[in-house]
C-alpha cells in the first residue's frame, strides 16, 4: 500500500464554541487570583496565569497538526509535539478523531475533528483514514516473515 499524501490542518476545540474561550479565560483568571490571595501576592497570581493560559492554549488558541512521510506533528503556541511513524505502537480513528501513542503510553497525541472547520472535517477525516490503513499495512508487512 503506498504512503497516503501529506496533508495539514488547524484545530482549535473552541472555534466551534466561542464561550469556551469566555470561559477558559474566566477560570483562569479566578484560578490565579485564588493563588495569588493564598500566596499574599500578586506576582505569584500572574505567573499561575500565564502557566494556565500555557498549559490551555491548545484549546482556546488551536494549533497546526500534520502527518506527512516522517511521522506525526501536533503544534500549539507555546509547545510542539511529534512522533516519527517507528514509535506510534497504537493508532486508533474514531468519529470525534485519532489517538497516535507509543508503546510506553507516554506521549500520545490526540487529534479532535469538533476543533476542525466544518468545510474542512471530510478531509480530514478521509485523510485521518487513510493514514489509518497506511499504518496498518505498513505494520503488517514489517510483521511478515521474510523468505531468503
């Protein structure tokens, strides 16, 4: 089976649901005056902020994801995230989206289709699919007794 075409989207789980970000922004400030007032300072309450607001850009800010011949990239703002093809042990597609992760179960990446423009789910979609049945088969034939 031949390796599917690169493809490249963005993502972003509150373009759907413009009040998350409303929201994400309102816990976060409440989050970081809360630490702030236990701390007994205000600098401590600003870096929760902008430790919160990192830890949550994913989803209020969005991020640039893509899968080509090396592997796998999840890019928000603040980190990035990739795993080349030879380490993802588990690849599972579903209606909602893909989880790529290697076999320690330590760094799996996650893509959600709810965070994709509408005009641009099916392709997506069809291309998530796709790389799928790349995977499979690619994994399959590695598996194969080789006959000298």
């Amino acid at each position: 089976m031949s390796m599917p075409e690169p493809i490249q989207w963005s993502e972003c789980l509150a373009r759907e649901r413009p009040g998350r970000r409303g929201l994400i922004g309102v816990l976060i400030v409440a989050l970081a005056m809360a630490v702030g007032l236990v701390a007994q300072e205000w600098f401590v309450g600003a870096l929760a902020a902008v430790g919160l607001a990192a830890i949550s850009a994913d989803g209020w800010a969005g991020c640039r994801c893509a899968m080509d011949a090396q592997g796998i990239v999840r890019a928000g703002p603040f980190r990035r995230r990739s795993m080349p093809w030879t380490t993802i042990e588990t690849f599972t597609v579903k209606k909602e989206g893909a989880t790529l992760a290697r076999a320690s179960g330590r760094g799996a990446i996650s893509f959600h289709l709810d965070g994709v423009e509408r005009t641009d789910r099916a392709r997506v979609n069809h291309a998530l699919d796709a790389w799928h049945a790349w995977w499979i088969a690619s994994r399959a034939a590695s598996a194969a007794p080789h006959h000298a």
